[in-house]
C-alpha cells in the first residue's frame, strides 16, 4: 500500500508549501498505484472471461446440460463487465495521476520561488493562511 497523507489542517504547518507538494505528490503516486492494479485486474479477468467462454463451448460441444451451459456464459458475460469497469477506473485513474503532476507542477511554479527566498532569508515567517482575508 502507498503512503497516507496527513489530514489536511485549517491552517497550520499541514497545508505549508512543502507539506502540500508532498501530499501531491503522495496522491499522484495512488493514482499511478490504482491505475496499475486496474490494468492487472483487467487483464486477469480479461483471462477469465476468455477461459470461461473456451469452457462453455466445451461444454456445448460435449452436450452438457443447456442450463450449466448458460450458467457458465453467464459467467464470463460477468468477467467481461468487470473488464468493462477496469476501463474506466484505468480512465479515471489516469485523469487523476495527471491532474495531480499538473496541480503539484503549478504549485510549485507559483509558491517555489517564494518558498526558496524565504527559506534562505532565515526570518521567522506567518504560518500559513496567516494572510488570508478574512
């Protein structure tokens, strides 16, 4: 399993520049995290759809009951909805990884500078949200 952020604070160190690049960085890791185990649970249903279906012609083929038959088709109808719903998970999961590189990338565009200047200027600074209208 991947890290789990901390709670997201009203104000505090917890929503600091550095705090939130790590918690996008630790959501764009569950999202690559969730998009791979789409992909390998896909792919094995995808296998067990294709041997239930291999398994219900042989059945047809042998003269097996027509209800066993049917059950077994049902089956693998059953595996490839479920490869179905991967595929959009896979989607979703996607959108997410990459929505998550954007959001850190435009933090870090816009809050880097200032975090760095004033790192290196050693002053005791507001905590965050300290400057927020109220």
């Amino acid at each position: 399993m991947g890290q789990i952020a901390p709670a997201i604070g009203a104000d505090g160190a917890d929503n600091g520049y550095v705090a939130l690049v790590a918690k996008f960085t630790i959501l764009q890791s569950a999202a690559a995290n969730l998009l791979a185990e789409a992909e390998r649970l896909s792919l094995q249903m995808r296998v067990n759809a294709d041997a239930a279906t291999a398994v219900s012609d042989l059945c047809a083929v042998a003269e097996v009951d027509a209800r066993h038959v049917a059950t077994v088709a049902t089956i693998g109808a059953a595996f490839g909805r479920v490869v179905t719903g991967c595929t959009g998970l896979m989607g979703t999961a996607d959108t997410l990884h990459t929505a998550a590189g954007h959001l850190k990338a435009e933090h870090q565009a816009e809050y880097g500078g200032i975090y760095e200047a004033v790192a290196a200027s050693g002053v005791r600074q507001a905590k965050p949200g300290f400057y927020r209208p109220t």
